[in-house]
C-alpha cells in the first residue's frame, strides 16, 4: 500500500471533480412545485450536475457546501479512479460468491466483526429506523478494514476491529486480495481529495483535516446481492446513515439505491456511468453539529444480481467528534451526541448494526 501520509494544501484549481446529475425525480417534482429556499440550490445541484471540466476549488467547495446542507448525497465524475480498478474488483466480488457457500463459511465475523456475512445477518437498523424488523433479504456482505500486518500495534494489541483482514482462500478466488487492495487504494486516494474541499466548504483552512488523517482508517463493504427474491418488493438494506466522514460508492448499473429527502421522501438514484456517489457519514454530521447532513438511505430489492462496494473514509481512532470551529450551535437530538473519539464511535455503530457471531470462538 502507498503511504498516505501525503495530504497536501490543494492548488487554486484543485479538482477535475465535477457533481453528476443523479437524482431526475427531485429535479422534477421541484419544478413542478416551483419550490423556492434554502435547499433549492442543493436539490438542483444534485439534480443537475454541472457542464464545467474542472473547478475551482473554491467553486466545488461552494457547490458541496450547499449539497451537504441540503440533501448529503451527490456524485462525482471526472473522479481519476480508472473503471477497470473498479470492475476488476466487482468482478472478484461476484467470483467470491459464486463459489461454494462452506467456502465461505470458514470466515464468519467473530469478535472484529470481519469477513464473511451470510444474508440476513448484515445491516440491522437502529435509532430512527430501529421499528423497521429484520426481514430476509437478498443482501450479503463481506468486511474489510484497513489492511495490517502481525506486527501492527493495534494487531499484537487485539483492539477492535483492527484486526488483520480475512481473505478468502487464493485456492478459490486467487486474485480478490490483490484486485481489492488495489481498489481500496485507488478509493482512498480519491476520499482524501476530499479533505480539502470540505474544510473549504466549512470555511477552514484546507489544511485543517490532515492532521486527522495522517493515518486515516477505512472500511469497506463488499455488498452482494443475489437475485432470488425477484420482484418481492421488498427492502434489502434498510435504511440507516453511515458511521463514516464520508463514503464512497460507484455506481452500479443495477438499480436499488434510493436516499431519503428532507421532507422524508423516498427517492431513486439515476444511473450515471462511471460516477461515484458521495455521501456524509455521522462523524462529519456531528462535528459539524448536523449542518452537514448524514442523510438515510436504503436499497430496495433489485431483483437482480447486484454488487456494491462502499468505501468508508474515517478519521484516525484516537480523534474527537468535537465541533469545527464555526458549526452552528447544537439543536435539539444533535445535542445528545456523546463526544467521543472515533474508535469508541465505531465500536458503538458495528455492535449496533450487526449481529455479533457466537458460532466463533475468534477472540
Ligand atoms: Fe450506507
């Protein structure tokens, strides 16, 4: 893996970033609604997307300012992540699970809450969604976290969910590792980008993350939906919000993602080739005091084969979800947030929404 200890103070045009139109539907119901405000430049921005090639940092930060205060969630293009990283790694997801169940089987979660998760064990809600009962779904998953070695601190200490990762056996999917260590950092390049443009975006020095992600952690999701459950209707993840500072998602052409609205609307994503979606998790929600918006989401049952793979950017374990300088004063249910370091905050969110797995002995 590269050392990413590299973030940088971006140029004055840092990014050949540019937002994607993805969400037609809001588009077109404001239109038909003639709705005026605040969140309108945020809706429009995620519904429209923009012409320009590249922008100026302080133009993206501006735009990403406006969409994180309306709606959280927009995608990017022009991103730099070649596609054939990422369709190289879907296609080993899908290899993973096509191969035999009792192949992975012999890497159920254990106490890290790593690995393989069978359907219906991954993804339970909790908090606003928590009424919503766990159902058979189409979804299962398999976890990975930051890649370590035997001789990492965190490793010879057990500390939680810094473990080493499990792989699957190279007898059985020989090139997963190595396509998904290059995903991973192919992704993890590409969030740190993102540092700047959000500092910028809550008017702080571009600079004013990177010393909480010298060492950043991540997580990633390999999400694999089968197809059995043809036009069930149903949920196949329910809704929740990210434990991230923010996530990254590429698109699937498999339709499901739907995001919810600020006046509680359901709404789909539309397809954008090669775009990756970007959305805020909790830990940017509340050191922001909830001015930048960790917004629900779900996926409804695709009805068809179907792999995602989310890459969660956190911050290093040891930092605090206190305020940035500026936030707004905490309102309401924001306030309730224990300030916490990350680690605590991650512990919290795993044990929340997954089930822990007795049948390990894994300690
Ligand atoms: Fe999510």
């Amino acid at each position: 893996m590269h050392n990413h200890s590299h973030v940088t103070a971006p140029p004055g045009r840092a990014s050949n970033l540019a937002v994607a139109r993805l969400f037609e539907e809001i588009a077109q119901s404001l239109e038909v609604a003639g709705e005026q405000g605040h969140r309108l430049r945020a809706y429009r921005r995620a519904a429209h997307g923009v012409a320009a090639e590249s922008e100026p940092l302080e133009q993206l930060a501006a735009d990403v300012c406006a969409v994180q205060e309306g709606l959280g969630f927009y995608a990017v293009i022009n991103h730099g992540v070649s596609p054939a990283v990422i369709d190289d790694a879907v296609d080993q997801v899908f290899q993973l699970f096509h191969s035999p169940e009792e192949e992975r089987q012999k890497y159920r979660g254990g106490y890290h809450l790593q690995g393989y998760w069978p359907a219906a064990t991954t993804g339970h809600p909790d908090g606003e969604f928590a009424a919503e009962k766990e159902k058979i779904s189409s979804l299962a998953g398999w976890t990975l976290l930051r890649e370590r070695t035997q001789d990492d601190p965190k490793v010879k200490a057990n500390k939680k969910h810094r473990t080493l990762n499990k792989w699957p056996d190279p007898k059985v999917v020989p090139l997963f590792r190595a396509s998904m260590l290059r995903y991973q950092d192919a992704m993890l390049g590409l969030a740190l980008k993102f540092l700047p443009i959000y500092a910028v975006a809550l008017n702080l020095p571009p600079d004013y993350f990177a010393s909480s992600f010298k060492a950043p952690e991540w997580y990633q999701r390999c999400n694999y939906y089968s197809a059995g459950r043809q036009g069930s209707g149903g949920i196949a993840t329910v809704a929740h919000v990210d434990h991230s500072f923010l996530t990254l998602l590429p698109m699937s052409p498999v339709p499901g993602l739907e995001v919810r609205t600020h006046d509680k609307r359901w709404m789909s994503v539309s397809y954008v080739k090669d775009a990756i979606i970007v959305n805020t998790g909790e830990w940017l929600s509340q050191i922001t005091n909830g001015r930048f918006l960790a917004t629900p989401h779900r996926v409804v049952e695709p009805g068809h084969e179907r792999v995602t793979l989310p890459l969660f950017l956190d911050p290093e374990d040891d930092s605090r979800n206190d305020p940035v300088p500026g936030s707004p004063p905490p309102l309401g249910k924001r306030s309730s947030w224990p300030r916490r370091t990350f680690h605590e905050h991650f512990v919290a969110y795993l044990s929340a929404h997954y089930k822990s797995d007795s049948s390990s002995g894994e300690k």
